[in-house]
C-alpha cells in the first residue's frame, strides 16, 4: 500500500461528470464539467484554463472533497477522495480568512485543528507570516490588510499544514497587476523549496503558461470537458514578468491562445444567451 | 480625522452644547411651572423640587435598595434570555426541520405584546423578583435568538469551506467557526437586549410588585405625587445611560476585529 502510495500520482480524476440542479428550479439539470479525466503527478505544477463558466472550480472542489461528483472519482495518491481530502490544501478565489481571528492566528488555525496546542501553533505561525513577507503584521485583522496582503496570509495558512497537494482557484485574480506578478514569483519560490503538487485554476493564459509545467484547457460550459494538454517546457526558475516576452512562451502562447479563443467565445455567446 | 463632510467643532463644545439643551429644558421647564405659572406645579412638578427630591433619596440612602432590586432583575433577565436565546438559535439553525416546523409559532409568540404577560407571571411566580425576570427574559430571548439564528445562518460558506479544508471537525467549526460569527451579531444587539431585559424589569415592577424602581413609581403616582414620578425617571434616565455606557465599552472590547469606519491615525 505505502509503495502504490508513492507511485501513485497526487491527484487522478477519472471520468468526472458533475451535474446540479438547474438554477431556474425547474426541475431541469445543469452539467457543469462531462467525463473529466486528467492526473497531477507529485511534484508537478499545472494549471487549468477555460472561459468563464466552464466549470474549473468545480473540478478543484472535486479534488478537494467538497463535492461529490455525479459520475467518476477522485483518487489522491492512490486513495478515493471520499469528504474532505487531507492531503488537498485549497487556497479559495474569495475571502476565506476568519475575519474574527488576527493574521497570526488566521496561519495558526490549521495546526490547532490538527491538535497542535495553541501557544505552539502561534509559534510556528510567526515564522510563515515571514515567510510571506508579513512580519509585524501578526496582530492584524483581516479588514486592516489590504487585498495582497490578505492573499498572502491565505497562502500562508494553507502551505503551513504541508499539504502534499494545493487547490488554487483563482487566487490572485482579485489583485493587480503588480501584486499579482509579485505573489505569482513569490509563489513560484515557495513551490520551488518543496515540490508539492499544484493545481492552480485560473482564466489568465500567461498566467498559466508562466506558472506551470503543464496546462489543461476546457472547453466552454455547460458540459466542459478537457480537450488540450499543453507541456510548458520553459525553464525554471521563471520570472513571470519576463518570461512573457520570451520567443517560446510567444509560440506557446500563440499555440494553445489558438484552441482557447474558439471556446471563450463559445462561452461568451452563452453567457449573452442566458 | 478629515473628511469632505462639513466639519464639525470640536469635542469639548459639542460637550457644552450638550448640556446646553439640558439646561435650556430645565430652565424652560422652570419658568413654566414656577416663574409663569403656565403649567400647574401640581400636575408637572418642578425642576428643582425634582432634583432635591432625588438627591435626598441618594442621600439618604432610601433609592439604593431599590436600584439594587432592578438592577438584580435585569442582569437575570439578561443573562437567562442570553443564553437559552444562544442555545435555541443554534439549535434551530443547524436543525433545519426543527425551524421550519416552529417557524410559524415563534413568529406568533414574538408578535404577541410581552406586557400582556405580566399579570400571568405575576400569578405563576409571585410578587418577587422571579415574575420581572421572567417577563424581562421572554424579552430579550427573541432579540438574541433571532441574531444568532441570523449568525450561524450568515456564515460565509467560503471561511466555512475554507476551515473544514484546514482540517477542522465539527467542534473545531462550532468554536471557531459559528460560534464567533453568532457572537458578533449577539455582540451588535447587545445594546437592545439589555434595554429590553431592563424594560421586562420596570414594567414588572409597576404592574406589581413590591420594590424596585418601577414600585417606587408606581407608589408616588398613586398619592398623586409628581415629583416622586419624575424624580424615579430621572433616576431610571441616569441608571439606563450608565448601563448603555457599560455595554459602549464592553462591545468596544468583543468586537474589535470588526471594520470600523474608514480611519487614518488614531
């Protein structure tokens, strides 16, 4: 079992079907995501990119247990995910953070669920906050951190539980151009000092192309399936903000821009259609 | 602080203008009953019959018993409404049969005027404190239910998914989770509550009783004395503003995580 564990990639989706009810509650169903089948090998970093609606988050709550699929699995090194995956850390798209509890304590919340005494936890929170770049920033309350700062205790919470796997959904969508480029390369180092595996959703092609070592595209909801893999043999370390004029991201870019475009304007009809 | 909105002076004279209006109404009231004669001394009192009134009262001693008494009833009501409002509001919120089903006769009960069951309570429970409790807890019960209803309902589902992908149990989620979120809400209406918990105490009193600041009066009203009715609301004016000032700071406390208004330095 502890070897089939190790060979066994971090994340494998096999024939993943999700549908909901339909929100005009009819009784009609809608289907977000149609026999979805990719893996994530330990250690890799890739990205999955699709229009708006195309159902990425709906994989990654998949992924994380959060949802039960319709049809299909997930397996996490070998083990169906069945409830939350604890092997899944999930950096949300929106404000996750306990506005209730400080910064520190915000890190700190994921070693004192796994039964790491508070006084303890606190400690070993200090340290990550720096990590991230928020020293002195430990006593703060959500609200009085700006956008970025709030995106990196997130990060920080998340990546303090070692997770074997991170859940990213759009997490820097909601920040600026700067800050973004500063978090993806400050990103890029933290996953650089321990591979983990990653799974970062986001509708920014560059983004995904700089980011990662393989890129998924999904086709325009409803019923998105996956219809392109794309290696991104770029060397590392990157810097997202220069990588972007290399002539290979161009060709790369150009590449897989090619098959994205038809399915963003497929989605860009539908959304004018609902 | 600046802001684009026109300024206003500064505290100390914002605190004169203050008493200003407090003087003026005394002063106005003064010269309506005592200097003109307008108003009947018999039928409105007067200003500083009042105040000598209720100083004698503090003086002397008599008032303290009394203000213990519905101070007493209060804290009770408070606590008692407080914490079984807590408790039903959870369990409503995560029962969600148990809500749908009550939904109708909750609504009933708290549309009903509590003071209608004063003389009940009174029968059940006596002439002593126990009545004004239970009348002041029926009260404050609804307006804490109702928020922490409202707050473990309110939770957002992302801190909650968020949480639970962190590792935490159902426990861990009541205490970090709901259990801060609910409070918060208490925390907002705590001023009500303990308005509520305090008019469930004097209107008991008045309706029947034997101390306390609602007797007193009801007593003075009965032999038609005037100044002891001002003079009680005078003290209950000066008791209800100390408590609000108690629950000012008390409230400053729990929820300092909260967002303020927007602030530059403090």
């Amino acid at each position: 079992m502890a070897e089939a564990a190790a060979t066994a990639p971090a994340l494998c989706l096999e024939g993943v079907t999700c549908t909901f009810p339909s929100p005009d509650g009819r009784g009609r169903t809608y289907t977000a995501v149609q026999n979805a089948s990719f893996t994530v090998a330990a250690g890799e970093f890739v990205s999955i990119v699709g229009p708006t609606g195309s159902g990425k988050s709906t994989l990654l709550n998949v992924a994380a247990g959060l949802l039960r699929p319709s049809a299909g699995r997930a397996l996490s090194f070998g083990q169906p995910v069945t409830g939350i995956n604890p092997q899944a850390g999930y950096m949300f798209q929106a404000e996750a953070l306990m506005p209730w509890k400080s910064a520190l304590e915000n890190v700190a919340a994921g070693l004192e669920f796994r039964g790491v005494p508070k006084r303890e936890a606190l400690d070993r929170a200090g340290p990550w906050l720096a990590r991230v770049g928020l020293e002195g920033f430990g006593d703060r309350f959500p609200h009085q951190l700006s956008g970025g700062m709030r995106k990196r205790v997130a990060l920080a919470q998340t990546l303090i539980v070692d997770p074997k796997i991170v859940l990213m959904d759009e997490p820097f969508s909601a920040l600026d151009i700067q800050t973004r480029q500063m978090m993806e390369n400050e990103l890029l180092d933290l996953w650089a000092a321990d591979r983990k595996s990653v799974v970062f959703i986001t509708h920014d092609l560059e983004e995904a192309i700089a980011m990662s070592d393989r890129v998924l595209v999904l086709s325009a909801g409803p019923g998105s399936r996956l219809i392109g893999e794309y290696r991104i043999t770029l060397d590392r370390p990157r810097d997202v903000a220069e990588i972007r004029m290399t002539p290979q991201f161009l060709a790369l870019h150009k590449e897989i821009w090619g098959q994205l475009r038809d399915e963003v304007l497929k989605g860009y009809a539908q959304t004018k259609l609902r | 602080m600046r802001s684009h909105a026109k300024r206003l002076p500064s505290r100390p004279i914002i605190l004169l203008l203050q008493v200003g209006v407090l003087v003026g109404f005394f002063l106005l009231w003064h010269v309506l009953t005592v200097t003109t004669n307008l108003l009947s001394p018999f039928f409105f009192g007067t200003p500083l019959a009042v105040l000598e009134r209720t100083f004698k009262d503090f003086a002397s001693g008599a008032i303290w018993y009394h203000l213990g008494i519905t101070l007493l009833e209060t804290a009770l009501a408070f606590g008692i409404g407080t914490v079984a409002g807590i408790a039903f509001g959870f369990w409503f919120a995560r029962a969600p049969l148990v809500s749908v089903v009550f939904d109708p006769y909750i609504k009933a009960v708290n549309a009903l005027p509590r003071v209608v069951l004063a003389p009940i309570f009174a029968l059940w429970l006596g002439l002593g404190i126990w009545s004004k409790v239970a009348l002041g807890v029926t009260l404050v019960f609804f307006i804490v239910f109702f928020n922490v209803y409202q707050g473990v309902k309110e939770v957002s589902p992302v801190v909650l998914a968020n949480a639970r992908m962190l590792g935490a149990n159902s426990r861990d989620l009541f205490r970090h989770v709901y259990l801060p979120s609910a409070l918060s809400w208490v925390f907002s209406s705590l001023h009500t509550a303990v308005g509520f918990a305090m008019v469930g105490a004097v209107v008991g009193e008045y309706l029947g009783s034997s101390a306390g600041l609602g007797y007193r009066i009801h007593q003075a009203e009965g032999v038609f004395d005037t100044v002891g009715v001002f003079s009680g609301m005078l003290v209950l004016t000066i008791f209800v503003v100390a408590i609000d000032t108690v629950v000012t700071v008390v409230e400053k406390r729990l929820l300092h995580w909260r967002p303020q208004e927007a602030q530059t330095t403090h």
